[in-house]
C-alpha cells in the first residue's frame, strides 16, 4: 500500500515539475496566390497566447507544448493547423471589408476597423493606367485632388503654387517632400515598384507631423520574395490637337510623350534586392512645358530572422530636364507661355535611406533614415534673375511599438529629427531649418469597439526663429452590425511656415513671388462622423462609406495674388504672396460605393464617389496686408467662400474583365470654382473672360482597353479626356487636352 501511495506521489511531483510533451512546427505559410505571409500570429487556442511569428519569407520554427494551434493574420481567414502541417496556405479574406492597412498607426490595421477615412489603390489600377508619374494614380481617388502638384484632400487646401503643403505625402514611411518648400516629389517616386497607396482624409499630424495637417498619401513598394518579380511595360503616344486653332501654338503638330519602367526583385542567397529603372520623354502640350527625366532605385533588404531582425537600405538617383509653364499669354493663347518667356531647369536628384527593425519580447522597434539632397539649375534668359536653388535634408525617426501578450492593446511611441539646409539666390541666401518631435499613440479594441488616442509635441527652428506646439487625436470605430461599423474622429494639425513660403523673391514672366516672413504658423482642426455598410447583391461584394467632416483652420496660410511691389516695369507690381488669412472652415460631406465580384467569365471592380464641400472665411474683413482683406481682394465676396475651391466633385472609376481582355472607364466631374484672387481677374489677360465662360467647371472621361496576349505579355491603349474637353485647372492654365497612348508590358511573377 505504502509503495503504490509513494509512486503515485512521484508521478504527481513529475507532473507538477512541469514534464510536458514538445512538438516541433516548422515549415512555410503562403497565401493562395503562392506568396510569402510574414508576421502572420500562431496562437494557442486555450489562452490565445502568441507564441510565435512567421518569419520575412514566410518561415517558421518553433516548439509548442500543444499539438494544435490557431494561425491568423490581418486580411486573411484564419486556420486550424497541427505540427505534421508544413506547408500553409490561407485564403484571403473579403477584400472590401478585410483590406489591410498600415497608415493609421504605422501598423497593420484591417480598413473596417480604421477610425478615420481612409482609401486604398490596389497595384492593378497603377497597372493599368501607366501613369507617368505618381499624381495620375491619386487624383482618381474621390475627394482629392492635385494642382500644380500639391495634393488637396477635401477642399483643405486651395491654389498654392510652390507653398508648403499640408498633406504629407511617403514612401514606405519615409516622407518625401524637400526639405526647403516642404512640396511633394512627385517624379521622385519609384511608380514602377509601388504596390499599393494608401490616403488618410483628415489631420494625421500626431503620427506624421506638420505636413500631415490636412491628411497623408502613403505610397508603399513591392518586397523582393524568394519568388523573383519582374517587370517591363513601355508605352507611347501623343496629345491630340485642341479643337480651338488659336490655341496650336506650334501649327499642327503633336507633341509627343514616351515612358519606360523597368523593375526586378528577389531574394538571392539571403539578400533581398530591388531594382527600378524610370525614362521619361515628355514633350507636354504647352509651349517651353516639358519633362525629360531619367531615375534608377535600388533597394537592399536583409533578414536575420533568428534575432527578428530585417534591415537595409533604399537609393534613388534622378537627373533631368525640364520646363516651367505658370501663366498663359491670353485666354486665346492658352497654351502659350506669358511673354513667351522660358524656364529650364536642369535638376539632380540624390536619396540614400538605411533602415533597420527588429524586435524583442512585446516591443518592436524601427529606425527609418534620409538623406536628400536636391540641385536646380534654372535658366530663364535673365542674368539679373537666378532662380537657382539647392537645398539638402537630413532625416531620423525612432519608433517603438508594444503589444503585451494576452492583451489587444498596441502603444506606438516615436522621436524624430528633421534638418534642412537651403543655399539659394531664390530665397535670398544660406537658410537653415530643423524640426523635433516625440509622440505616443494607444489603440484598445474592446468587445465591438476600438479607441485610439494620442498626442505630438512639435517644435521648430528656421534660422533665428523656434516655435513649439502639442497636438492630439483621438478615434473611435463601433461595430454597430457584421458589416456595419461606426466611426467617429478628432485630430489637430499644426504647420510651420517653409523656407520657400518665407523667404522667396523671383520674377516669372510678368509676375513677380514675393517673401513673407513675417508669416505666423496655422493650425486645425479636424472632426469627422461616418458610417460603413458592407453588403453583397448576388456575386457582387459592395461597401458604401458615408462621412460627414468640419475643419476649422487658425491662421491659415493662402498662396494670394496681388499688387505687392511697386508699379514699375517689367512686373508692375503684380505677383503672389502667401499671407496668414485668419480663421477659415471647412465643412461637407463625402460618399463613396466601392464594390467588385466576378460571374461566369467576367469580373468587375470600381468606385463611385462624390464630395460636397463648403469653404468659408470666418474673418473676411480682418486686414490681413496693408489696405487687403479677404473681402476685398475676392473676385466674388457670396457667402465669402475660400479661394480656388469647387463645392461639387465626384469621380468614378469601373474595370470590367472578360476573359483575355479588360476595359476601365474614369470620370472626374468638378463643378465651377467660385472665387479666386480679384487681382488675377484685372492684372492677367483672358482670366475674367475664363471665368465668365466657367472654364473651370469640367466633367472629363478616361479609357483605357487592355489585352493579355499570353501570362507575360499584356498590352493597354489608354485615353485620356477623351473627348477633348477644354477647362482651366487653376487662373491662366488650361489642362491638357486628349491624349492617346499604347502601352506594352512584360511581367514575369513565378509565384504564379
């Protein structure tokens, strides 16, 4: 009795000891379309504890004291797996509801849990559309548009030619604006590597900073896998005569326009590698506008993945020429140069970016780098003039994200230091800039509902001048029904005057650009109330996002035209000036029905969406330059609505595939911009008679037909406003009219 009570103690003393049975996971987790899944959770199913990752190929090892485990990640189902399974494949979730974004809080984030408008653009429409640069993708997207490349996302922004802008706009997170405007490079852009864009519609400067005052455009690049991508698409064509004569200004001729993408990537002997290759021969369609460019990217990447760790680094090199249209001669000449007086700009551009992540226990950390340096080289036929500039960026963003085991809650929390150095006739000599930031961001999904909140501090140094301000935000998104979700946000947004906003003083043609440095930071806020409804009609997957948004801007900054400078030959005075113009509002409302699905041998994806937007000064008396108000320097003064901005504007894009053979149709409808500067209307020829004509509102067409000759070969003929429609994009500039080109590509994806 007394030996088996003592064995049976001993087995019980063994148990407790902690004597457990191991088992051994190893192998590779693909999604259907045979690509790598990185970072997907594989997770015990009694206490939902993360136990391991899969690696930056797809790989996975480690051992488990269970045999059955839960493997999930952000857009796909999840699935039940045991340690005999080696080779996983999820399936890809709805991808209206379930698309995966990283915008939001720098990390993956499924779109229907977002708590502030976002949209997405999915590498197929880049594709398709062989855009020639970035701004021919984005300014599909409702609500945003792109004028004299600077991006504005529901009416935030009106005409601001070379100001700073209040959208940041990234690459794999790492802003790309210069470092002495603060303005997009648009033409910077690997177009040929991107594999998605993402936008935020609304203040995002507690994670992005000051530039991201009125939301961001985040464009990310394809990874190199251990299956080698490759891609080659050459396209060419020409714009088609306008139909007024007056407006050939080089008789019948056609200028014409060709473009070059090549990009490679893969893995090779642990060594990830991309490469991009971009040539540009753009002859425009206004007289002395004109872009030749040529870019080569190179991007290395490598994994450690028994330290969790993945760095390397992205270099872009550009070099081109180019020309500068800002004013027409007349409205009868639209598309010749004000005094026929030429910009060429001979310009380098060079980008180094090193960066490292890597990860310990419940933290994650990253350390993204910038160099930048930028050198133009402006010809303008004036020796008195140099419009010259050069100007070199220096950037470094610490973050650190936590996510304790058992617990949904994230924190993101992150340092950053800007540096920039402009040395410059343009701007009247050496100019040095620097920004510092921290900021800390919390996100908590409860039950049906998910909060997010936090806060920035920002401060500023330009020359002998600093300034330093906090902003918050804070979001909620409630799952009201499986497929409906409520969300509801606040944001602040917080901007410094630029280098070039301040300090600019150069001629155009007849104008001049004045300084203002007496410029005083703007500030904004941003509040937003939307709902999201999915739903399906027989094989047809369908989401309709209804969102209801106010900002209210304190100082804002405006690009203005007037009389600045004395009334002498050859500018008379007449030029711009960016001037604080006090407190403004911003209000309407936005819709969008997104939907795609696929019967028999067709499928189908699209958009229809539509914005209302009304802009008002709230201190349209208030002087804000000697004897100049809001009021009296308005071409119309009803309801003192804001400057350069239309009420209506509505876009749709639809993509229909049947077999082989695929056929898209885009359309932009904007309604008439009611006000603009006065002075423009009596100083610029042609202006008021464009206006009275409502040159401005426009409803334009794009096309394009594309055929799949084999799995590699595909071929696109692509239309742009395609029935020669004639509007103005701003005072003084005609858009372009039809354009027509044919593009081939060549795509080898061994993944499929």
């Amino acid at each position: 009795m007394l030996k088996r009570l003592y064995l049976q103690g001993l087995f019980l003393i063994f148990t407790f000891l902690g004597y457990t049975q191991t088992y051994v996971f190893k192998g590779e987790l693909k999604n259907e379309m045979g690509e790598p899944i990185i970072g997907a959770q594989f997770i015990k199913p009694s206490s939902l504890k993360i136990i391991a990752l899969s690696n930056d190929l797809g790989f996975f090892e480690f051992i488990s004291d269970t045999n059955v485990l839960l493997v999930q990640q952000i857009g796909y189902s999840s699935k039940r797996i045991t340690f005999n399974d080696q080779f996983i494949t999820l399936k890809e979730a709805s991808k209206l509801l379930n698309a995966v974004v990283v915008s939001e809080n720098k990390r993956a984030t499924l779109l229907k849990e977002a708590t502030i408008s976002m949209a997405i653009i999915q590498p197929n429409l880049i594709e398709n559309t062989s855009p020639t640069n970035a701004i021919e993708t984005i300014e599909r997207i409702n609500a945003v548009q792109i004028v004299d490349n600077q991006p504005i996302i529901r009416g935030g922004s009106g005409w601001s030619y070379g100001a700073g802008s209040r959208v940041g706009v990234l690459v794999d997170g790492v802003p790309m604006l210069s470092g002495d405007a603060g303005q997009p490079l648009w033409n910077f852009i690997p177009t040929e590597g991107i594999s998605g864009v993402e936008i935020i519609k609304g203040a995002s400067s507690v994670i992005y900073g000051s530039s991201a005052l009125n939301g961001i455009i985040h464009l990310k690049t394809r990874k190199p896998t251990v299956t080698p991508y490759t891609r080659v698409s050459l396209s060419s064509g020409f714009y088609s005569l306008p139909k007024r004569q007056s407006l050939h200004y080089q008789g019948n001729k056609r200028n014409t326009l060709s473009n070059m993408t090549a990009f490679h990537s893969g893995i090779y002997t642990g060594l990830g590698v991309s490469v991009g290759l971009n040539l540009l021969d753009d002859q425009s369609y206004k007289m002395s506008d004109y872009d030749k460019r040529g870019r080569v990217h190179l991007g290395l990447r490598k994994t450690a993945a028994k330290h969790h760790l993945i760095y390397g680094l992205n270099a872009a090199y550009q070099e081109g020429k180019s020309g500068s249209f800002l004013l027409w001669e007349s409205l009868a000449l639209g598309y010749t140069i004000a005094d026929s007086v030429p910009n060429q700009n001979l310009s380098q551009r060079l980008s180094i970016d090193p960066y490292i992540k890597w990860q310990k226990g419940n933290f994650s950390y990253m350390l993204n780098t910038r160099f930048l340096t930028i050198n133009n080289d402006v010809e303008n036929g004036d020796i008195a003039t140099d419009q010259s500039n050069a100007s070199t960026l220096w950037y470094a963003e610490f973050q650190s994200n936590y996510s304790p085991k058992n617990s949904y809650l994230n924190v993101t929390g992150g340092i950053v230091v800007l540096s920039s150095y402009s040395k410059s006739p343009l701007f009247e000599g050496d100019h040095y800039s620097k920004n510092y930031a921290s900021y800390i961001q919390l996100d908590y999904p409860w039950k049906k509902l998910r909060l997010s909140g936090g806060g920035r501090y920002e401060h500023f140094v330009m020359d002998n001048r600093s300034e330093g301000k906090p902003v918050f935000r804070a979001g909620l998104n409630y799952s009201l029904a499986k497929y409906t979700f409520l969300r509801s946000s606040f944001g602040q947004g917080y901007r410094f005057p630029s280098i070039a906003e301040s300090f600019i003083k150069t001629s155009v043609g007849p104008v001049s650009v004045y300084p203002s440095n007496q410029l005083v930071s703007e500030s904004g806020t941003n509040l937003e109330i939307a709902i999201q409804q999915g739903f399906s009609i027989n094989q047809i997957q369908l989401m309709l996002d209804v969102a209801f948004f106010q900002t209210r801007y304190h100082n804002m900054m405006e690009f203005t035209f007037g009389q600045w400078g004395p009334i002498e030959p050859p500018t008379y005075g007449a030029g711009f000036k960016t001037l604080n113009t006090g407190e403004t509002s911003v209000k309407g409302i936005e819709s969008n029905l997104l939907f795609e699905g696929s019967f028999n041998s067709f499928s189908v994806q699209g958009f229809f969406g539509y914005t209302y937007t009304a802009s008002r000064a709230l201190e349209p008396t208030r002087m804000i330059a000697p004897n100049i108000s809001y009021r009296n320097s308005s071409s119309d003064t009803t309801q003192d609505v804001l400057k350069y901005r239309p009420r209506h504007l509505a876009k749709a894009d639809i993509m229909v595939r049947y077999k082989k053979w695929h056929i898209g149709t885009g359309v932009t409808y904007q309604s008439v911009v009611q006000n603009i500067d006065g002075a423009f209307t009596l100083l610029i020829q042609g202006v008021q008679e464009s206006v009275d004509q409502e040159l401005s509102e426009h409803l334009v067409f794009n096309t394009r037909v594309g055929y799949e000759i084999n799995s590699r070969w595909d071929s696109n003929l692509i239309f742009s406003n395609i029935t020669n429609k004639e509007y103005t994009i701003r005072p003084a500039d005609i858009a372009s009219p039809r354009s027509i080109r044919f593009q081939i590509a060549y795509t080898l994806d061994k993944s499929k």
